[in-house]
C-alpha cells in the first residue's frame, strides 16, 4: 500500500514596516513573504477590515493586487483574492490573524458618517445575508 505525506504548510514572513496608527490615519504598509502592501483600514460592522494594496500597482480589482481582507469577530475571515476564492484561505487573511494576535493591528476607530450619528459602516441591500466572497465586485463591509 502506497502512503503520501503532505508536505507541512510554508511558514508565513510578515512584517508590519509601518504600523497603523492615528498619526498615520490607520494606513500602514505590511510585508507578506516578501512582497510589500499598503495597508488601508475598511469600515466594518463585523471585525477587522482592511484593504491591501501590492506596492508598485496601479489601478483598482483583483489584477492589479487590490484585495479586501474581513476577519470576522467570530473568527470567520473573508477575502477576495483568488487564492481564497478558490481555496477559502491565503496569506492575506493569514497575515492580518497573525498581526492581531501580536496586538500589531489595532481595530480602529473611524469617525462617524457624515449624515448621522451612525459608527463608519457600510449600508446594505436586504440581500447581504446571501453575500458570496468572489461572486461580486462589491465586498460586504
């Protein structure tokens, strides 16, 4: 009888080079294996958000390096780059976990939308609850 062994997962690298703060408006830059990523804050009403942006990129989408990562508070992450369309994990969702766990990526607090005393926050269409990662070009947070 033939028996394959997996190869143990790859050790992540990241680094946050510039961390998000007040003084930086929550931007900050971030290294995952190597390649560099602005790291901008996203409102969200369900956890940590962020937006990551390959350095060197032009442009907005998925194939200019342009991704919305979501780490739920349940512990549920969401991102809509292919590898975790496709797989349902990736080293962006990765990178934001470890990072938070080291207490090196803060939740921030984002001021209040202009009409309202609403916190920072999307609205939504009545159907978000059927919300797909992948299926739209409109993230949900």
């Amino acid at each position: 009888m033939k028996t394959t062994t997996r190869r143990p997962a790859k050790q992540l690298g990241v680094s946050l080079l510039v961390r998000p703060s007040a003084e930086t408006g929550y931007e900050g830059i971030v290294s995952i294996d190597g390649t560099g990523y602005d790291l901008t804050p996203v409102p969200s009403d369900w956890g940590l958000a962020y937006r990551l942006r390959r350095h060197g990129v032009t442009g907005e989408g998925l194939a200019n390096g342009v991704y919305d990562v979501l780490v739920e508070d349940t512990g549920e992450a969401h991102c809509d780059c292919p590898g975790h369309t496709r797989w349902g994990h990736c080293k962006h969702v990765a990178a934001l976990r470890t990072l938070a766990a080291e207490g090196l990526l803060p939740l921030p607090t984002l001021p209040a939308h202009e009409w309202g005393e609403e916190p920072a926050g999307q609205q939504f269409p009545d159907d978000a609850a059927s919300y797909k990662p992948g299926h739209s070009g409109d993230f949900p947070f």
